[in-house]
C-alpha cells in the first residue's frame, strides 16, 4: 500500500498548474488598492469568505441595484499592447453606468478575474486599475475572485467579469416614464470608444495594418492610436448623481453596444421616439479613423459605436441649460443634441439626422 504521507514523487496543485502562494501573494498586494475604496457601510475587508455593507438609513424606501459586464474583445488588444493598467476602470465604469441610469449610487463591487497561470505583477495591475475605477465611482471594492485554470486561457492571457451593487430611494428611481414630447435630449462626452466595438476595431486595425503607435489625422492631443483605442471608459457616477440633486431628470441612457440608436429607445415610452442632431456635437477623430480605415457605413457607426456620446440624459426643455451649465462646471463636455418627439408609426425609435 502507497505511502500517502510522503510527498515524494506525488503530484501538487502546482504540478497541476495551480500556485497556491501566488495566490495569496496577489491578495496581500491588492488588499491596499482596495482598502482606499471603503465606504462607512463597508462591515468588511477583502480576504473573507463573503463581504457584507449594510444599507443604512440614508433611505426610506431602498431598491437594491445590481448590473454585471465585462471588459469584451478590448481585453486582446490590451494583451497585443502589454497594457494592463486601465481595463480595470473598463470593468468598473460597464457596470456602474449600467445601474446609475436607474438613478442608483453604486455601493460595492466585487470582481472576477480568470487566467491559465497567475502572473502577480500583471493580475495587481489590473485591480488596481478596479480599484481606481471605484473610487472614481465612489464605490467599495469589497471582494473577488481570483480562478487559475491551467489549459482554460493561454499563458499571458486573462478574462475579467466585473458586478456592481447600488441603491436608490424607490421614490426615485429614474426609468424613462416621466419623458415626453419636446423634452432635450443631452449627450455627456465619451472619452473614446469606452469598451465596445472592439471585435469590428480589431477586423479594422487588422485590415488597414495601420501602426497603433502612430497618430490619428486630426487629432490634436498628442496620443497615438493606441492612447486613444484604450483610452478607458468614462465614469459618469459622481457627476450625474450630483446633476439629480439640481435638476430632474427623466431617463437615462449608457451608450455601450448598440450605439446611440439602440440604447436610448430602451428608456422611451410608448409612442415616442428621439431625433438627434449629427452636427450638435464634435465627433472625435478616432470614430472618422474607423469609419474611413474600415470603410464602415453612417448608420453601422451609430448602431456599433458611442461616436463621441457615452451617456444621455432626458431633462425638461425648461431645465436643459442649467443641466448644461451644471455638467460643464463638473469638468464634463455635454451638448443638447435632440428633441424627443412622438413616434410615427413604422419608424425608427431613434434617429439621427
């Protein structure tokens, strides 16, 4: 009968694939990131089995508001490029621009991070990129995951999932039902094309075989094509929950995939539909890249890409310039780019002319 006491010639985790220590090394070294997140309803640290936050009593009535995403096809450019620093915030701002279009405050989040063999450096860079991402939204990084899984990725190769948790008073919450006709559509500037699109991004870059370390024809900032693919994805937390204390605003829209015509009709009533205006707002020069590098129709752009607008709001015609005045004194470019108007039959719920 076999010696199972004895070690020697026996199979480990590690022989499998699998490095215990590495795992508790990114723990300690992610535990400071995270620790600069905490909110006072925060009852935890990382490191548990489960994190707890209580609600407490800011709220009469509290809806819990939850939204899950991740960072997509972005992922292999970054992997390409060797940039692991800022998909973290990606993973954040896809799902807490999710839930603040329900007019929630994000509490927490928690995230999931998948690879073949754990690299510490690269895996601390990443969440601390989270981290960063929650403060920015004012959210806790309570917890995670952390999943080697030898022959599941290639090595250098990872997959995030991120889920975020807010809360809102019921009384309001923000979902589109107060709209109506003559109401202003506002645009809040993108800061590129965030996270979505990047499998047509890719087929582009791939077919004009253009250096992502070059620039982009009219753009004046400086950053290559590649600053401006990765530039990460805004977050409009902070200043769009302080704009709901000024002004009221009736619905919301996170231009993610789908673009500005799929998106905004997913808070439109019955019977109404958004006209917006092309030239209301400056198209930055890397969507005129991909158009032109990629040859992609008008109505493909709009339908794939944020093209310069990351997230509406609907505001009353009477409380648009002050909801325009308020955003630009919190550092945000915003224009009024529409009009909502009654849907006519057989057509689109959002067009753009």
């Amino acid at each position: 009968m076999p010696n199972l006491s004895s070690t020697e010639g026996g199979l480990s985790y590690r022989d499998a694939g699998v490095d215990i220590d590495a795992g508790d090394a990114l723990v300690e070294r992610i535990k400071p990131f995270a620790q600069r997140t905490l909110r006072p309803e925060v009852l935890g640290g990382i490191g548990g089995f489960a994190a707890l936050v209580e609600i407490g009593q800011r709220f009469r009535e509290p809806v819990l508001v939850s939204g899950t995403d991740g960072v997509g096809t972005k992922l292999r450019l970054a992997f390409d490029l060797k940039r692991h620093d800022t998909v973290g915030i990606d993973l954040v701002a896809m799902s807490v621009n999710d839930i603040l279009v329900q007019g929630a405050e994000p509490l927490f989040f928690l995230d999931y991070f998948a690879c073949g063999r754990l690299h510490v450096d690269t895996a601390a860079t990443v969440i601390q990129g989270i981290a960063r991402g929650c403060e920015q939204a004012g959210c806790a990084l309570i917890g995670g995951e952390t999943a080697e899984m030898p022959d599941m990725y290639p090595d250098g190769e990872y997959d995030l999932a991120g889920f975020a948790v807010g809360v809102a008073e019921k009384s309001r919450l923000v979902d589109g039902r107060a709209i109506a006709a003559g109401d202003a559509v506002i645009g809040v500037a993108s800061s590129g094309p965030h996270s979505n699109g990047f499998s047509l991004i890719r087929k582009i870059l791939r077919r004009a075989q253009a250096p992502l370390d070059g620039p982009v024809s009219g753009d004046r900032s400086g950053a290559t094509l590649a600053d401006l693919l990765m530039a990460p994805t805004r977050i409009y937390v902070k200043p769009v929950l302080a704009l709901m204390q000024q002004v009221t605003v009736k619905g919301m829209a996170h231009i993610t995939g789908g673009g500005l015509v799929d998106n905004l009709p997913r808070v439109l009533p019955e019977g109404l539909a958004a006209v917006l205006r092309e030239d209301t707002w400056p198209r930055p020069p890397v969507f005129s890249w991909l158009q032109q590098a990629g040859q992609v129709a008008r109505d493909e752009m709009f339908r794939v890409f944020n093209c310069g607008i990351g997230f509406v709001l609907v505001v009353a015609l009477e409380e648009r310039d002050a909801a325009l005045s308020f955003l630009a004194g919190q550092g945000l470019d915003a224009w009024d780019i529409g009009t909502i108007v009654p849907r006519v039959a057989h057509e689109a719920p959002t067009r753009v002319v």
